[in-house]
C-alpha cells in the first residue's frame, strides 16, 4: 500500500519550468528600470517581530486582524511571516543607518509574502511582489517617478488595459478631521449600510468606501469627501504629483474614494488595475508614509514606494516566451556498465569544466532512445561513449567521426566556433 500523498497547502502553488522562466524574465526587467533608475536590491527576511507589522501596517487593518501568519518560535518571541514589504524595509533602513546616505535612498525588492486570505485566483496565501521603496525625500518628483517607474514594469510586461487611479490622504491631522466628519455621516445613515460597514465605523469608517453593497455605495455617494479638505501645502503636493505625471505621460484617474489596506499612508496614495484579471483586478498600489520610518523608532523619513504582485502581472500580461535552455553536448552510453558510466561520467565534467552546457544519459535508455532522448533536447552534439571509442555526432550536420575520448570537448567547441 503506498503511503497518503500530501499536497501544498491550500493558497500556495508550485512553480513550475515555464512559469519559473517567465518570472526570470520579469524579474530581469524589473532590475533593469529600476536599477537605471537608482533603485538597489534588498531582501530582508522571511518572518520579523509581529510588533514590526502591529506598530507598521496598523492594528485596524484587515491584514494585522485576520490575515498574518503569526507563531511562537521556541524561546517565545512573537514572530510573523511578513504579510507585506514596506514595514520591513523601514525597518532595516533604520537597523543600518541609512538615514546618514544620501538621500533618497533607493530600496527595490522581489519577495514572497503571506496572508491569510480566501484562496482564489489571483489570491493567494504565499504570493510574490516586487517593490520599490524611496526613503528621505517628501518631493513630490519623487511620488512622480515611483509611479511612473511602477507604470513602465507593467508595460514591460505586457499588463493589459491598466487603469492607475490616484488620489491624497493627505496629513494624519486632516485625516483625524475627515474621520470624524466621515463617521459622523455614516452614524447618520446607519441603517442603510451593509453590517459589515456599519461594524467598522469607529475603527476604520474610510473602508466604507470600499463596499460593493449598492445601499452603501448610495450613501458613499453623498459622503464628504477627504480630497475637498486637504490643507493647501497637501494640496499643492497633490496638485505637483499630478502636473508630473502629466509631464511623463503617465495617465490617471483621480480617485477620491480609494481607500488602501494599510494604515501608514498620508498625501499620495495610487493603485493599478487592470481589466484583464477578474475580482481581484488591482496589480500593484502604493503610496507616500512619511510617519512610518519615525514609527519604527527612525528619525523623521518621509517614503514613497508601491509593491506589484507577480502573479496577477503574469496573468494580466503576456509573460515572455521562455526558450529551453540549449544543449551543446549530449553524452550516451553504448552499454550501461560501470567502465563505460565512469568514463561517461569524466567526459561529462570535462565538458562542464570547459563551459559547455551537458548532460548525461541518467535512466538506462537504449542508445536508441538515447539518440532520440538527445534529439528530443535539442542537443547539438551527441558523444556515444563506447568501451572502445567514442563517436561524435553532430547532430545539425547528421555526421559522425570516431576520436580519442579526450579529443571530444575541443572537437565540440571548435565546431560551435565554426559554426
Ligand atoms: P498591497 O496593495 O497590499 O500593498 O499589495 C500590492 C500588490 O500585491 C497588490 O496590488 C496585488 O497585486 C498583490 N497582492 C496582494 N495580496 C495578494 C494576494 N493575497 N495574492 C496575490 N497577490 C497579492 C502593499 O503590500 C504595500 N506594501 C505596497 C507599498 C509599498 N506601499 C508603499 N510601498
């Protein structure tokens, strides 16, 4: 009896060949506009202190209520797989002192990230970002060039009738006033929103916003809105981000009632959809959250950044075409004895040694299969290792010469010069 099969767990997924080719090529261009850009790489790890993400991301958020991982480790500190990358970020921005570089300082990322989500395409519980962060500079070219960045990855990569929508959270001061005029408005209207609206009117009432409930999207309507009572330097913040985007022919829409799933933003917040996903259409988002650094135990460091998911890139875009890695060098055996596997198996080094991408016969295949396995590859040349020669078949040609066996490597790489 053969022992139960145990599958992923439910929201994680493996990724296979072409997939994984085509997150190679994602990721090679996401270098390339950010990194021309002045972007650099970081990693920071898997899991942090729950604390990070409580004090980051923000105790009312859906991801701190009910989405994170989180886990005792052995010697009881709170630990949790990081649901998202900002925090991090900030976090190791301020562990190394980057604050004394020259600012902005430029931080680009491509991690996995866990929530607890409902699974379902496009959502997933293990799932991948890349993200950009630029920390130490409140100019509002610096909010312009992020998004304009953002916007050249999904062209890149062929993301489908994307949308970018736009809009100002602007201060935490502004923002405490139009929550309360916001509540206030929703208190007045309580028996027409939809009870999960009507539950988080204290904790988080601009989620209101968010609701597809058609009685609470009436009352929505009619609610006060936070971009008519910006203070005039937001304002003129907003005003700037815009006319720059404009500049970089980056269109948007302005978008007074979107509301993002983290706590940490002030002044410009965005988000990419696009049409071509389903229920879950946004991209990537982002925004400024000049309070965070500051919140993590930082000097004041104002910080604009967005994060883009892979796989809603990939299913959005056109991923490239991957080409099958080549083989130069294919090595067989007639007989599957030991003296020929070892001698096999020698040339098979020598051949790698020598730069040569080869491979060996692995699953005793007849030299018949072998040849067929070889041409199945693509190889360019096939070696038959025989007990006593070794034949070289170049496989374009269709010809084939018997030679010493430590002759082979330079035949196969004289013949791809002269190719
Ligand atoms: P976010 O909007 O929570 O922002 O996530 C950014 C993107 O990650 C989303 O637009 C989506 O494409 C992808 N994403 C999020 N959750 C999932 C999921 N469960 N499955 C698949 N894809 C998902 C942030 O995470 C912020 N840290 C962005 C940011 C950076 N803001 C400032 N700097």
């Amino acid at each position: 009896m053969s022992a139960p099969q145990i599958q992923a767990p439910r929201g994680t997924y493996d990724v296979l060949a072409q997939q994984a080719s085509a997150r190679v090529a994602l990721e090679a261009r996401a270098r390339s506009i950010l990194e021309s850009a002045g972007y650099e790489r970081i990693e920071t790890p898997t899991f942090e202190a729950t604390e990070l993400f409580a004090r980051g991301v923000g105790s009312s958020t859906d991801i701190v209520r009910k989405e994170m991982f989180s886990f005792e480790d052995a010697g009881g500190r709170a630990l949790t797989l990081r649901p998202e990358g900002t925090a991090p970020v900030c976090r190791a921005f301020v562990e190394h002192g980057m604050h004394k570089r020259s600012k902005p300082v430029k931080l680009w990322y491509l991690s996995s990230f866990f929530r607890h989500e409902r699974a379902q395409k496009g959502r997933y519980r293990q799932f991948w970002q890349v993200g950009a962060e630029a920390l130490g500079s409140d100019d509002p070219a610096v909010d312009a060039e992020s998004i304009a960045l953002a916007s050249s990855l999904l062209a890149e990569m062929g993301v489908r009738a994307v949308r970018l929508r736009l809009s100002s959270l602007g201060s935490p001061e502004t923002r405490g006033a139009y929550r309360e005029e916001l509540k206030a408005h929703l208190r007045a209207h309580e028996d027409s929103l939809a009870p999960e609206v009507r539950e988080r009117i204290e904790d988080n009432p601009l989620r209101a916003f968010d609701s597809a409930d058609p009685a609470t999207r009436s009352v929505m309507e009619s609610a006060p809105k936070l971009l008519d009572r910006l203070d005039p330097d937001d304002g003129a913040h907003f005003a700037e981000v815009r006319a720059l985007l404009t500049e970089a022919r980056v269109d948007y829409e302005v978008d007074p009632t979107l509301v993002r799933g983290l706590d940490y933003y002030m002044r410009t917040v965005f988000e990419f959809t696009s049409d071509a996903l389903g229920a879950q259409s946004g991209v990537g988002g982002g925004g400024r959250y000049d309070a965070l650094v500051q919140e993590l135990g930082g000097p004041p460091t104002p910080g604009m950044g967005w994060a883009c998911g892979i796989e809603r890139m990939l299913l959005a875009g056109e991923p490239p075409v991957a080409a099958p890695a080549p083989v130069e060098l294919f090595v067989a055996l007639e007989h599957h004895d030991e003296v020929t596997r070892r001698a096999a198996f020698g040339l098979l080094g020598e051949a790698r040694r020598a730069g040569l991408a080869a491979q060996m016969e692995l699953a005793g295949r007849s030299l018949k299969r072998q040849l067929s396995h070889a041409d199945a590859l693509g190889a360019r040349y096939v070696v038959i290792v025989e007990q006593q020669q070794t034949v070289l078949k170049d496989m374009q040609a269709g010809q084939q010469t018997s030679l010493a066996a430590d002759a082979v490597v330079h035949a196969v790489l004289r013949g791809q010069h002269a190719l």
